[in-house]
C-alpha cells in the first residue's frame, strides 16, 4: 500500500490577542489559564495606545496570514477629534475583514470588568471613575504589574456564572448608553477554539 503524504489535516488559525497594555495581556492570559482557551499572547502585540499603533499591528498579523482579535479602550476618542476620526476609519477599513475582530470598550476595559458585577450602562467619564465603582466588588483591584500577574482576580471575576453574565450584559446594551464594551466577542470568538 503506499504512503500517504501531504495529507496533514489543517488546524484553525488561533487568534491572536492586540491590546493596549498590561491590563488586557494579563486578564486575557489568566483567562486562557482557567478555561484552556487558545489564543497568542505575545508582548509586542502590547503597549500602543494610538490607534496607528494598533493598526500596524493588525497588519502584522494578518501578513502573517493569522487572526487578529484586538481589544483597546476607546476613551481617547471622546475627546481627542483626530484619534476619533482614525477609530473611525478603522472600523471602517476591518469591518469587511473576516480575520480581524475589534473589541473596544468605553471608557476602558474596567468596564467591561464591572459587568461582572453591575448591571449598568451609565456614562462613566474616565477609566478612574468604572474604577472606583468596581473596587465596591472587586476591592484589591489595581492597575499594577504586581496585582495584575495574580491569577485570583480574573478566577474571582469569572466564577459563579459571573463571566457569562458580563457577556448577557454587554450584548444586550450593545454599543448604545453611557458606556460599553465588546470585549464579549473576543471571549465568544476563543471559546470557539
């Protein structure tokens, strides 16, 4: 009988994770830690809070042929005419991209953390402001290296039914209110994997 060759079933492309800074590559390592989702999470994906920025990393990836899940706060937009007029245009330049998937929240992915917790949509001005309303459940939460490497803040935020009520929360809220997130796409698109 001869050999078979080339024949290598083809695995799904694993995502890859673009982000602003530390706090997304934490949460979203811990996450793929406690569930076993796959996902690349990858320093120099990290780190830009300029919308340029993102950009050329999003055509990193996709040079490479990958997946690009990017998740970054979109604050900046609100109050800066040229920054908003780029997110804009990003959106508008992925939106028929099957290989990137933009996940922003306003005013900064806290928020997306207090839907674990809150079922609101109020307008929270700054990321300073969801932060001292998540700290009424989540009190040791803090923006330092040293807090965010510890894997028992994400468990704590994610269990007891807490993560999926986050995504039922942001789905039905939408885009639409004070505030928002979109961070639940990502977590639908690497629960898939």
């Amino acid at each position: 009988m001869a050999r078979q060759t080339g024949r290598r079933q083809k695995r799904g492309i694993i995502p890859t994770l673009i982000g602003a800074g530390i706090t997304e590559r934490m949460y979203f390592t811990h996450l793929c830690s406690l569930f076993g989702y796959r996902m690349r999470i990858q320093p120099h994906f990290f780190g830009t809070e300029s919308i340029d920025g993102l950009n050329k990393k999003i055509k990193d990836v996709l040079s490479n042929e990958g997946y690009a899940i990017v998740v970054f706060d979109a604050d900046v937009s609100t109050w800066d005419a040229a920054e908003k007029a780029k997110l804009d245009k990003m959106r508008r330049d992925f939106s028929d991209n099957d290989n990137v998937l933009l996940c922003d929240s306003l005013p900064s992915i806290e928020y997306w953390f207090l839907l674990h917790y809150k079922n609101t949509n109020r307008h929270f001005g700054t990321s300073s402001e969801v932060i001292k309303e998540l700290k009424k459940y989540l009190k040791e939460f803090d923006k330092s290296q040293s807090f965010l490497k510890n894997e028992a803040w994400v468990s704590e935020m994610s269990g007891d039914g807490k993560l999926d009520d986050a995504i039922a929360r942001a789905k039905a809220f939408g885009t639409e209110g004070g505030s928002y997130s979109q961070v639940f796409r990502a977590i639908d698109k690497i629960r898939k994997h």
